[in-house]
C-alpha cells in the first residue's frame, strides 16, 4: 500500500471523470495520506492550459486532511526534454511528472525518447517520466533509470499502464529488476482518470513483492520519505538561486 499517490487527474485533464474534491475525498476514503494532482498539459486534446499552474498557488497544503501537492503531467515537445508548459509555470509547481502522448512516433523513436527522458531527470524541475516503459515510445531503460539514479529521482511503475499497453509489463518487470539492482527510486502510481481508482496500484505492488523489491526505495510508500523528498527539492531548487 502507498501512502501517497503520485498521479491523479482531474476533469482539466479534458478525458478523467472526477473533479478535485471528488479525488479528495476518495483518497481520504482509502486512507491515503496525500496524492499530486497531475493534469495534463495543454498537447493532449483539450488538456489543462500551460498556465493551469498560476491558478493553482493559492490551493491549501492540506484539503480535509489530505496534503495535495501541486503538480502536473507535462508533455515533452522536443527531443531536448522541452516541455508544453513553460518554465515560467513549471516553476510554480511542488512535484513535476513529464512523459510523451501523441507526438509522433517517428520524432520519439528509441533515441530520442531516451535524450527527452535524461534531459528530464537532468532538469531540477522535473521529478518523474510518467510510463516510460510504454512500447509506443520505446528507451533505453538502463539509461533512464541510471539518470534517476544520479539525480535522486525516481522511476514511475504506473499501475495503469500495465494494466491497459499492450507490451508495457515486459518494460515494467525490466525497470523493476534495473532499480533493484542499482538502488534506484521507484513510485507507484495509479495514473487514476477516476476517483474511485485513486491510490489503486496492485498490480505494481505484486510486480515488486515478485522480486523481494526492497521497500525503502518506494518513494511513496511512506508520507514521511515522500514529503521530506518534497522539501529537499525546494531547497535545492531554491540553492540554484533563481528569481520567479
Ligand atoms: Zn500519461
Ligand atoms: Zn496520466
């Protein structure tokens, strides 16, 4: 069981079902303790606006209890890890989440999606690659965990994915069997579209008790080592010194 859940959309998303306070609500039903309301940007057919974060700085920390972190599911654009909401606005956010949706295939083949996913875990704004075992968008997935690795970041084992691509838990069960073996960072996540999956991550969690995956490397099993990853990256992205 997670104690947070690290990817939750809402209806800004523009294809989930559940509003905010209906995600609220079902964490604190199942006993979560805190989740990242993680909207897609503004690529995915009618996603959030790039500016969705600048209405969200004046969301409470907790919402009935439960600590909501402001965050997002941006879109790489480009090759280079450029992202479809700026920095100007990433930079509002508690916890970033960036992957790849409906860009094309031949610009994200294996090379390129394996340089946007390092300039990702390179960028200190940018905290997880959401799914990067999806086949549609294939990496070198020692490299990208290898990145995690180095800059204290962690890998997404996203329940949904596993479930719903075709291909994806062979990718999965391999960056699994990756973290494990170079002390990597996972999160699960379960990418919920719906209130009612919120913090749902079974089939993620039966992957890692497969492998004995050792359980202080789950990020997001405990509130405690989720939150305090949280306040360290504010102060390491305050050390950059870098105005708003
Ligand atoms: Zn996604
Ligand atoms: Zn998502």
């Amino acid at each position: 069981m997670i104690e947070v859940d690290t990817h939750v959309h809402t209806v800004l998303s523009g294809h989930a079902f559940s509003t905010l306070m209906e995600n609220v609500a079902a964490a604190k039903k199942k006993g979560l303790k805190g989740f990242a309301s993680t909207d897609h940007g503004p690529l995915v057919s009618h996603g959030a606006p790039p500016f969705l974060p600048y209405t969200m700085r004046l969301w409470p920390t907790h919402m009935e209890g439960i600590r909501v972190y402001k965050s997002c599911e941006a879109n790489f654009t480009g090759p280079s890890g450029e992202l479809d909401i700026p920095p100007f606005y990433i930079k509002m956010l508690d916890f970033v989440v960036a992957g790849l949706h409906f860009v094309p295939e031949e610009t994200f083949g294996l090379k390129n999606s394996t340089k946007a996913m390092l300039a990702a875990y390179n960028d200190p704004y940018v905290d997880v690659v959401s799914h990067p075992d999806n086949p549609n968008y294939p990496c070198d997935l020692e490299k990208v965990v290898l990145a995690a690795k180095a800059n204290g970041k962690a890998i997404e084992i996203n329940n949904q994915s596993i479930q719903l691509r075709p291909g994806a838990r062979k990718n999965v069960a391999e960056m699994i069997r990756l973290c494990k073996e170079n002390d990597t960072l996972v999160v699960l996540s379960s990418d919920a579209h719906l209130c009612y999956n919120i913090g749902e991550v079974d089939v993620a969690e039966a992957m890692l008790k497969e492998v004995n995956f050792p359980e202080e490397l789950v990020l997001n099993g405990r509130f405690e080592r989720f939150d305090a990853y949280i306040n360290a990256r504010a102060e390491r992205i305050a050390a950059l010194g870098e105005e708003d």
